[in-house]
C-alpha cells in the first residue's frame, strides 16, 4: 500500500505544515490548584483555551482588558492542523506494572476527539504545544507508521506479542477516515500475525472489519470500546468528536456478530457526574455482546486541573465544586495520584463505591464468565507470501 498522501481540507478544516519530534519522554507530576480563565465555548471543541506548557519559563495571560469580541463568539471555531511527524520509531515500550501489555503504537499524537478529560493531554507539552486546544487541534501524523511497524517486525530480535492501539490517543480519530494510516498498520499486523489489541471511541472501527475479522479467525485481536456516558448532549460537550453513545454501542454489536471478541471500557469513571451511569452502561454492552468490561476512575495532572475546571464552570457550573471534591475523595485529597495500584481506580470510601456498584453489575450481566480462546496464529518472520503493501 502506497504511503497516505497528506491531505487538506476544502473547506480548511485541516493545514498541514511539516514538523520532526521523537517520541516524549516520561514525566513527573506537581500540584496545581484549578483555576478558571475568562473563556466560552468553541464549536467542536472541550478545550476553551490554552493553558501554559509547563516547560515554558515565561507566560503571560490574557486579561480582561484584552478580551476581543473573537474570544467570545459564540460561533467561534479553530481549525485542525496536521503535523507530518517523522519519528523515526512507531512502538512505544510501557514498563507500568497496572497496564496490561508491553507495547503501544499510536500513528497520531494529540487527537481531535478532544476529549476534556484526557490523561494523554500532558504529552503534547513535550511537542512544544498547550494540552488545552492545541492538543485538539495540531495533531502530529506519523504517515510512515504502517513501514515503521514493518521494520520492527523484520528485526530478527522482534519476539511476537500483543501490542496496544491507542495506548495514547485514539486511532480511529477524524482523520483517519481519509488518511487511513490505522488501516494499513492492521494490514501489517495480519501480515506478520502479530497479536494486537485496540480501544476506541468511534464507529469507525467497523469500516476496516475485513482485516479485523481476519485477525480475529486466527486469535489476534480484541477491541474495547470505550462508552464514558449514554447522554448524548453530556458526550458532545465532555468528548465533543467521538462517535455518539449509541453508535458506539452499535460498533460493540456489528463486532460482536462478526464473533470478534469486544468488551467495554468506562473510561474513565467522573465521581459525581457520569458515576450514576455504570449499571446503565454495562447492560446496554452486555445486550449489544460486549464480553469484558473494565473502568479507570479520573484524575487531573498537570494544567489538566485547571483546563477540566474551567470546563466545568462553563458546562456543569451548579456541579463543579461537588465534582471537584469527589476526585479529590478518591484521590487522597488531591486531583490526582500516580502511584501504581491506585491511579487507575484511585481509594477511599468513593472509590470502595465505585468498585462495588462495577462489580455488582458486572456478574449481573455475565461479564464474570470466562470465554474460551483459542491459541493466537505462529508470528510469520518475514511475512506471508503477498505483494508489498508499499
């Protein structure tokens, strides 16, 4: 398959300007208080603003006085643009003992899901970039990842083992509907039968079905698909890009006619805004043939404080302060908590909760029993006999 041609927009939803970065590097964690800057919403977007990349040493912020009518158009849109990205690796190599799987691979970096709450946000401070907006909106592609995994896989030190989509950011976000990068790295895996594993949050998962269903057949793939609430006004607000609840319900269903194994992830679990929603959301996958489901409860580093808190003033103001204090209740008193064991699912008599109310309704609905697989495929070193895909 040829390499995806960069694309631009008609409409100039997208602009494309060239960019070289390796691969971030691991951070540490501060406290912040959560501020709440003078913005509104903007069409399409979580994000109201950018707030300062850490790394900088000088920042000013906006004030009052410099507020222009642009700022507070209530039709205000920013544009998307891509950012050819020519890292010269595509496997990112985890060591946290709570994730389960050594690899990821993400073929974008920052993602126009634009998700408020996204633990990936920080990362895009090491691009030189704000985790605010610019994580939504200058989005880094890596369009040789498809030959970057296949130079990986021919390493003749390579030893087969599942390697995760979307270990960061989405990818089957917006734009992989015309660029297709997702796509052809799903080509490789079946050409080297190499097990790999996916969360998402969009539909379009099912577009590439031939070559899932083909990797499934031969014990290679799983997905999860990642419903965080069933309202679909709260989603569009909180997740503004992502396909819509029921859709996603949709892709769990066609998935799991396709007997490819698919399960549900609530991901992640707000205290006091989508918490009441768990019993809901595990029967609606479970009727749809989700058969795994597991969660992550929130938590804020970083400016992602500040921009999650001025989000809530500007979507749920009457709920803000009863929010903010339930994550600090499962966070030991603070919005966040990077300690292994409790970042994923945080502790307390909230968190004792939450697990409680998810493993009640997880047995109700027979996520509890084991289904049988089969051993995965033999990797093929050096790949089946086809044409190249380049």
């Amino acid at each position: 398959m040829p390499k995806p041609e960069k694309h631009e927009e008609k409409s100039d939803s997208y602009r494309i300007v060239k960019y070289e970065s390796d691969e971030a590097s691991e951070y540490n964690d501060f406290e912040i208080a959560p501020q709440t800057p003078f913005t509104t919403n903007i069409k399409g977007r979580s994000s109201g603003f950018n707030p300062p990349n850490r790394f900088d040493t000088q920042h000013q912020d906006k004030s009052i006085d410099d507020i222009t009518e642009e700022d507070i158009d209530p039709e205000r849109t920013v544009p998307t643009e891509l950012i050819e990205d020519k890292s010269r690796t595509i496997l990112s190599k985890n060591d946290s003992p709570d994730i389960p799987f050594t690899y990821g691979i993400n073929p974008y970096r920052g993602c126009e899901h634009g998700c408020v709450y996204c633990y990936a946000r920080p990362s895009h401070e090491f691009l030189g970039h704000s985790l605010g907006l610019d994580f939504e909106t200058k989005i880094h592609v890596k369009y040789d990842a498809a030959k970057l995994l296949e130079k990986e896989f021919l390493k003749p030190s390579w030893k087969a083992e599942p390697i995760a989509f979307s270990s960061n950011t989405d990818c089957y976000q917006p734009i992989e509907r015309k660029l297709k990068i997702t796509r052809a790295c799903l080509e490789v895996f079946l050409k080297y039968r190499n097990p790999v594993r996916m969360i998402t949050k969009n539909y379009l998962i099912t577009r590439d079905l031939d070559i899932i269903s083909q990797l499934s057949k031969l014990n290679l793939f799983g997905a999860m698909i990642s419903i965080t609430t069933l309202d679909t006004g709260l989603a569009r607000r909180l997740e503004p890009r992502t396909s819509r609840p029921d859709n996603r319900l949709k892709a769990i269903e066609l998935l799991a006619k396709n007997n490819i194994p698919v399960g549900v992830l609530m991901a992640p679990i707000i205290p006091g805004l989508n918490d009441h929603e768990i019993p809901e959301i595990l029967r609606r996958a479970a009727d749809s043939g989700a058969t795994s489901a597991g969660y992550t409860v929130l938590r804020l580093p970083y400016q992602l404080r500040e921009l999650f808190s001025d989000w809530l003033t500007r979507n749920e103001p009457n709920k803000k302060e009863k929010i903010l204090h339930a994550i600090q209740s499962v966070r030991g008193g603070k919005l966040n908590n990077t300690e292994f064991g409790k970042r994923m699912r945080g502790e307390g008599n909230m968190a004792d909760h939450i697990s409680n109310l998810f493993n009640l309704f997880y047995k109700k609905y027979g996520f509890d029993k084991k289904v049988v697989r089969g051993e995965p495929a033999s990797f093929l070193r050096g790949g089946v006999v086809q044409e190249s895909l380049f």
